[in-house]
C-alpha cells in the first residue's frame, strides 16, 4: 500500500451549517442552483427531500448536531401532508 494512503485521516469531520468557510457556496446553492433546479423541473420546495445526499452509501450521511432540524423539518412535513 503506499505510504501516502496509510496517512489518510480515518474519521469523518464535520463542520456547524453556519461555518464561514461554506458561507459563499451555501448562499449559492440555496439562492441561485436549487431554485434553478425547481423552475427548470417545475418542483415545488415542499416537495424537495428533506435530506439531501449525492452518495448511495450506507454510511451516516449527516452529523449528529443535524438531526434534530432534520427531524423537526420531516414532522412539519408529515403533519402538513394531505390526507
């Protein structure tokens, strides 16, 4: 195996949604790429998943400091489903 593959950090690391370092690209992708995404394909937001994950993995997909707004979001969701 090369030495540069053993070095490799083994951990995942996560970052609070509101870190500076992803400021520009979150503003971007929440005003300007998933509304395009939503005219381009007539999507409403409500619509849109919850979660957002581009891996089909079994791994977690989020950190733990995200699950209580992802939970909060899917009952709002689900409590403001038709019946």
């Amino acid at each position: 195996m090369p030495a540069d593959l053993d070095s490799r950090p083994s951990e995942k690391r996560w970052e609070p949604p509101g870190a500076p370092r992803y400021a520009d690209l979150r503003a971007r992708v929440e005003s300007v790429w998933v509304p395009e995404l939503q005219r381009i394909t007539s999507v409403d937001g409500d619509a849109l998943p919850v979660v957002w994950d581009i891996y089909a993995s079994s791994t977690f997909a989020f950190p733990e400091f995200a699950m209580p707004e992802v939970a909060r979001v899917a009952v709002a969701r689900i409590e403001g489903a038709p019946r």
